[in-house]
C-alpha cells in the first residue's frame, strides 16, 4: 500500500499509538532521510487549544531532556506538531520490567528531572509542569526525555481559578482542589516518580494502596527521607525549590556522611511571637538531637530568662568552665557570659533569642538559619501576626507552631502563604534523646532543613 505523503515533506510510516488528546505517527522527513514523529491534534477535540499551546511552549524551550520541535503544520481538520523522534522504552516501562532501579540509577535519573524542572522554573516566564508521571518520561539509552506538556502552566496564570490537568495519584494534593500552584507541585511530582523507582509499584490512580516508603526495601534511609519530604501533604512542609531537593540528592551521590562537616558551623538563631512560647524548650530539644548524631552543639541564653541560671541551680555539684556549664551533657551559656564564651570547636551554636521584639529583632534576623515559633490558638494569634509583620521582608526563616495539633494546623496553614512551616511535636522533657518516631522525624528535617 502506497504511503502517505504530509505537507510535501513527511512520509507517513506507521501509527506509533494514540491517546486522548491526540495521534502520534512516526515519518521520513523526505529530503533529510531523517524520522521524525509527528502528534496530530483534532480542532474537533475540547482539548484542542490547550495542546497547541503545548506545542507553542515547546519551541522555546531549549534542553537536553526536551524533545526538539521542528515544525508545526496546519490544516482544516487539526494541527500536526512535527517532534524529535525517540527510540527507547518509557520510564513505566523501564521500572516494571525490572521490578525497581538500582538506587545510583534512580538518583541519576532524578537528578537530570530536577535539571529540567529547574530549568522551566527558570526561564524568562517560569513554567510549571505538574504533570509528572513515568508515563510521560521516556529512557533513551540512560538519558531521559520529557514529553507532553498539555499540562503545564505558565507560573503568572496558576492562581485560584485554575484549571489543572494532572494525574490523579502523581499530582499534588493541592492541584485537586484547584488552590493556587507553585514550583513545589512540581517538587511533589519529582517525590511520586522517586517512590515509582524505588518500590517498582504501579501507582496508576490508586493512591489508597500506596505503602509508606519506610516499608520498601532497597533504599537507603537518606533516599527515604529525601521522599517523605517531598511528599508532604503541605506544601510548606516540602523542599522549598527544586535546587534543594537537588542538592540533596546529589550528597548521596557524593556519599557525604553528615549535614555538617568536620571543622564548619552554623549558627541558628530561634525566637518565638510572645514568652511562654517554647523558645528554650526547642532549643534544648534541638541541642539533645545533635548531640545524640556526635555533632558539637551549644545552647546561648541571648534573652533575660535567666533559665541557665535556675537550672543550674536545681543540680547539685555543676560547674563552669569559660562561662560554660554542661547540663545532662549539654553545653550551655548563661545571659551573664554570653560576650566572653568562646564558640570555636562548635558546630552548631544554637542562640535563643527569646520573645521577638523591635529590640531583638535585628540580631535574630543576623542568625545564619532563623526559627520563629508561633502560637495559632485565638488569645495568640495577635502576637503571632506582629511577629509576622516585624519579619515579613525577609523569605528565609522557618516557622514553627506549638501546642496545635494536626487540624488545628492544617487550619493556620490557610493564612501562611508559601512560608516553610511546620508542627512542633509533644515532647514533655527537652533534654532526653527523642523517643517516639514523630518527635526524631521532626528534629531530622528540621536539622536538615538549617544545615543545607
């Protein structure tokens, strides 16, 4: 049977498969000798504008994991968008055949997503991809390609009243109730398609049978955490961009065996929207989780409590060395000592500034890492929103709620916007080592999350 011939160009070969939005066949660029694939779009299809407008993206975008598009074609009946032709098997494909993926693969292939996704995050007018599942993604010869974006949005167009076109199961918990969109649903998908690889599950759109990444075997923890961030059902619990999940991924690459290294410090600086609020408490709590890790740490009374002083004096037989005094092994300085201390040979310097003040506020805001604690109960929720306000220039501190549980939080969250948030766990006595598995997942990703 004689072949079709396109647009005086393309020789039609074979139908390579169809979906619901379009045809795609492979063809012989005539004169160049060269395959080439080509999706055909139906002006009759209710979905019609939206994938031209795919194509229209596409051609601006230059990477090595985006399929080139040479041309687009017109005629009565659609629009033919002429595409890079790909040999090779799609990601799905790839990881149910063998079950899961070596651990370095996964990483390497992650880490080239994360590249693209940084990429459309980056470019003149930022794009978001929310659509990120194996199916989309094929493998050519350990390289990976990115194709269908009918469902990528421009970041300027993605507020309340969008419409998003994702797949249930891979998408965001946000995109199904249609809230405003941002980089960290793309942080999301980049979570689901690490899951898929590691536990060579078929999510499709059942979400109910998905198992926790704690249970899969042939993981490291570091990979697992690095997941159970990613995600979280609030966003603000998330890696904030793609760039950090990336340099997440890219230390175990590296093998780096601490989030801090032998010889370095950070200094982070903790204050709360009004007294009373578990400043100290977090801070002791911190200092324990470190010291447990065989990180050097140190806890700096900068307020006028004076609570080094009253404990001190409830321990028989504690003595100070250079203004230092060691409380369940713990270093700690008092409000007295804190200008003649000497922090070398400290990792970590954990300062606590107490209630946040116009007074304070300057040398907190100094602090490398910043924690502001914030009460969300009615009597607290003044305080919290003036504290807010003397800090609301400034993207890098972390928040943190005490004494809410998981409603009353995910409530709070509504008024938060974008801010990296999260929950403060009960723990009645701040200077044991963590107990329940709440209380160390919270300590670890904070560590983490003022380490990197």
């Amino acid at each position: 049977m004689q072949q079709e011939i396109w647009f005086d160009k393309y020789r039609i070969i074979k139908l390579l498969g169809s979906g619901g939005t379009a045809e795609v066949y492979l063809a012989e660029h005539i004169k160049l000798n060269a395959f080439r694939a080509i999706k055909y779009i139906s002006k009759q299809h209710p979905l019609y504008k939206l994938q031209l407008k795919e194509a229209q993206i596409l051609k601006d975008l230059k990477h090595s994991c985006i399929p080139i598009i040479y041309d687009i074609e017109e005629d009565e009946n659609g629009s033919y968008i002429i595409e890079q032709y790909l040999e090779g098997i799609t990601l799905r494909e790839c990881v149910l055949e063998n079950n899961h993926l070596n651990e370095n693969i996964i990483i390497q292939f992650s880490l080239q997503i994360c590249d693209l996704i940084k990429y459309l995050h980056s470019v003149k007018r930022p794009l978001l991809y929310l659509d990120l599942k194996p199916e989309n993604i094929m493998v050519t010869d350990k390289t990976l390609k990115l194709f269908d974006f009918g469902s990528a949005m421009f970041r300027d167009e993605a507020d309340e009243r969008a419409d998003y076109y994702s797949t249930k199961g891979y998408a965001a918990p946000e995109l199904y109730h249609k809230n405003h969109a941002d980089e960290r649903a793309d942080v999301y998908g980049i979570g689901m398609l690490l899951y898929f690889m590691v536990s060579g599950r078929d999510i499709r759109n059942d979400r109910g049978k998905i198992e926790h990444v704690d249970f899969i075997k042939g993981c490291s923890n570091k990979l697992k955490r690095i997941i159970t961030r990613c995600l979280r059902y609030n966003r603000s619990q998330r890696y904030a961009s793609v760039s950090q999940l990336e340099k997440h991924l890219s230390a175990i690459m590296k093998n780096n065996k601490g989030v801090i290294r032998p010889g370095s410090s950070i200094e982070i600086g903790i204050s709360g929207a009004q007294s009373r609020i578990g400043t100290t408490h977090l801070s002791f709590r911190i200092c324990r989780y470190l010291m447990g890790r065989n990180i050097n740490c140190i806890y700096v009374e900068d307020n006028n409590s004076r609570c080094v002083w009253h404990i001190q004096n409830r321990y028989y037989g504690v003595k100070r060395d250079k203004g230092i005094i060691k409380i369940k092994g713990i270093p700690m300085v008092g409000k007295d000592y804190t200008d003649v201390f000497d922090v070398s040979g400290y990792n970590v310097i954990i300062r606590d500034y107490g209630c946040l003040t116009s007074d304070n506020k300057d040398k907190f805001l100094e602090s490398q890492k910043k924690i502001l604690i914030l009460g969300a109960k009615d009597w607290e929720l003044k305080t919290s929103e003036e504290a807010l306000h003397l800090v609301s220039e400034y993207k890098d501190i972390i928040y943190l709620f005490n004494y809410v549980d998981g409603k009353q939080f995910q409530q709070v969250m509504k008024n938060m916007g974008f801010r990296n948030c999260m929950r403060i766990p009960y723990e009645p006595d701040p200077l044991i080592k963590p107990r329940d598995k709440s209380s160390k997942e919270f300590l670890r990703e904070l560590v983490a999350m003022c380490t990197e």
